[in-house]
C-alpha cells in the first residue's frame, strides 16, 4: 500500500493545505525497489509504503515517467520477497490473470478475470508522447489499485494496474495494465539514469483499415501505415519510405499504432530493431537503429549518470554533456541527472537538466572533475551554471553536512 502526500499551491504555511491519494506497488527487487504508477506519487511531498506483513516505510521516488505512467520507488530495507516479471507479449487473449493491490484500502485484495484484450488505446494519460498499449482484463480492479500487480497463473508480472473505464468512478467491468515487458524497460531506466531513455523511429503513423490495405494489395487489415518519415531519423537512414507498411517487429506481428509505440518504446537510442514491412506488394526486412529525439545514437557512452556518492550524502546524480549538447550550449560541464526529493540539493531548488560549470568558482570539464571538486570541498558548496536554452546564470549555495 502507497500513500503520498501532496502539498497544494501556496505551501502549508501560506494558506494551502495537505492532501493525499493512495494506491499500490509492486516489490521488484530484495533491496527494496517497487514500481507503482506515476500518477499515484506525482507531486508527492511525502511517500509512505506499507508491507502486507504491516511493516512501514518512508520512500523515496528514483525516477518517474510520465509517457508510460511508470514510478519507481526505494525503501530501505534488504531480503525482501519480490516478483519476477514475466513475458507479456506471452499473454493471450482469454488467459486467466489475477490483479492484486488495494481498492478502497482494503489491504491485499485479490481479483481474479481473464485477458480481455491487448494492445488497448484509451486516450488516458493525456500526452502526445504518451505510450498506451494496455492490457485490457475483467478483473475487478477499483481506487486503490492503481500500480498494483497483474500476474499471470505462474504468478509472474505481467502487468502494472494503471486504469479502469468507469462512468460511477468505480470497477464497471473493464481495466488497464501496462505491459510488463513495457514497464520492464522503464523500470531499467529509471533505475539506472534516473529517467527513460526513449528510442524513436521518426515516423508519422496510422492504423491500417480495409481502404488501405486494399489499395496495397496487403492479405489483412493489419499493421501500421507510414504516413511521413522525418529528415536524418532512424526511419529515413533504414530506407523506410512514406507509404510502407511495419507488419512485424522481431518477428512479433504489428496490428497497431498502441502496439508499435510499445515496441519501440522497450528500446534505447543506440539498439536495432529488426522491422518487416510492406511495398508494393513485396515483403522486406530491414535493421533500424532507433534514435533519441535529437536524432543522436551516441548517448549510450556519454550518458551514463555518476556520483553514487554524491546522491547518497547531497542527493543528485551527474553525468558528462554529449557531443551535441555541447555543441548547442557552447558550455563544459556536468549535467545534474535526478535530484532525490527533501535532500540538501533539494532544498535549493535545483532543477534536474541544470549544467554544472564550476564548483566554488573553479571551472570544471566533465563530471569526473565536478564530483572531485565536490568531494574536496571543506564545508560550504557554490554550484554555478546554467538551463538548457537559458542566458541567465544561476548559483546554488548550501553548506555540506
């Protein structure tokens, strides 16, 4: 069980107030690492997390995707019983599925209900980078469970709870669960840089319908048709045209839109995918490497968060600027990763993206220089740098403890 503490516009001492929203998680690691739903945590002041055995804790968020509806927390604690993640493009339709959390705060509810659909678009998170590809089940799933567990008969994850289709707000036959092979991905990510890295084809994208598939001369109304493939993108130097048609991704049949934006979104700028795709009335194959959204692939050796230390007593992350990020700022630098929340950088409102460009007035190159002269400094800490696309210097000052 999850309950996060949100504090409302103005502060608490400025006339605002304190309010909370509830939902669950699912422990992914002994060490204490559980995945729950952005929207659960957003915001959030303060998380606490309550075992099924009753034993509570104060977590803190590592990371948050907002794209997917994916958060992972951290609790402090070791030798935890954990779930392992099963495949979820192994799920059928009509598969038995349980889902587990807890819906009005009745604590370690199961439900039971079979895969209704897959590959589900419901327009739920709200953003054009947005990737729904949800698992569609009937099993009863209500407030509460949201960023609990759906696991197959073997009691594998297959799913992260996230939505229900509801016009009384309540369980009217149908939910939503991220894919856990999804989920996986951003889990990883977030783990290990602080945020997802999302890798992008650079294509415009339709479903298939009957028109189109006969105009192509395709067997069935299904895969994704390309609409427009975008200048330098992963697309256009794979030799993927306007008109084409994905039909299958590693060898996985590609339906829809929801289903291709999921595939893709299991990778990383830099990795390959294996794409089929129709024109002309022929079948070709062909092996993208996915880009970022700068249509960059180099980030798999520059972007690399450092500085174990440094979150542990200031609570941020560093890593070195890329090649084009240097190049669009013109600065050397270390670019802070993630902040943890009520830590000591925390509390100077330093944003995540901030590029360091010197540590109590000495310049620094790289993030390697940037945590020496952090970890060299006596007392008191001046960070000075700059925004992305910002002129303005700004300087952050706190004494270390």
């Amino acid at each position: 069980n999850i309950k996060a503490l949100v504090e409302s516009e103005g502060g608490f001492w400025n006339g605002g107030t304190l309010s909370g929203s509830s939902g669950s998680g699912v422990i992914v690691s002994p060490d204490g690492l559980i995945v729950t739903n952005h929207h659960v945590v957003e915001n959030s002041t303060d998380i606490k997390v309550t075992l099924a055995d009753k034993r509570a804790y104060k977590a803190r968020v590592v990371g948050s995707d907002p794209s997917t509806d994916i958060s992972l927390l951290q609790i402090q604690e070791i030798g935890l019983p954990f779930v392992i993640f099963g495949n979820s493009d192994s799920v059928h339709v009509g598969e038995w599925v349980m889902a587990v959390g807890n819906p009005f705060n009745l604590e370690s509810t199961v439900t039971a209900g079979i895969v209704s659909a897959k590959g589900r678009n419901i327009d739920i998170l709200g953003s054009n980078g947005s990737i729904e590809s949800f698992i569609q089940t009937d099993a009863a799933v209500n407030p509460g469970n949201s960023g609990g567990a759906l696991v197959n008969t073997a009691g594998e994850l297959v799913g992260i709870n996230t939505a229900i289709i509801t016009e009384s707000g309540n369980y009217e036959g149908y939910s939503f669960a991220v894919p856990s092979n999804l989920a996986q991905k951003v889990v990883r990510d977030l783990r290990e840089y602080g945020e997802v890295k999302r890798a992008f084809l650079g294509v415009g994208i339709n479903n298939v319908d009957s028109e189109i598939a006969r105009d192509l001369g395709l067997p069935n109304a299904e895969g994704v048709y390309i609409t427009r493939v975008n200048t330098a993108s992963a697309a256009a130097e794979a030799g993927l045209q306007q008109g084409d048609v994905i039909i299958s991704v590693n060898n996985i049949r590609v339906r829809s839109t929801p289903e291709l934006l999921e595939m893709v979104g299991r990778y990383r700028p830099g990795e390959q995918m294996l794409t089929e795709y129709w024109r002309k009335g022929e079948k070709y194959r062909v092996r993208v490497t996915l880009k970022d959204s700068n249509n960059a692939t180099n980030w798999l050796a520059s972007n690399k968060y450092r500085g174990d230390e440094l979150e542990s007593s200031l609570g941020l992350t560093l890593r070195d600027l890329n090649k084009e990020e240097r190049r669009k700022t013109g600065l050397s630098g270390a670019t802070v990763g993630s902040i943890r929340r009520n830590s000591l950088v925390a509390e100077t409102n330093m944003q995540p993206g901030f590029i360091i460009t010197s540590v109590n007035d000495m310049s620094i190159e790289d993030a390697t220089a940037a945590i020496e002269a952090i970890q060299n400094a006596y007392n008191s800490l001046k960070l000075n740098g700059y925004y992305p696309e910002e002129s303005q210097m700004y300087s952050y000052r706190f004494k270390k403890r």
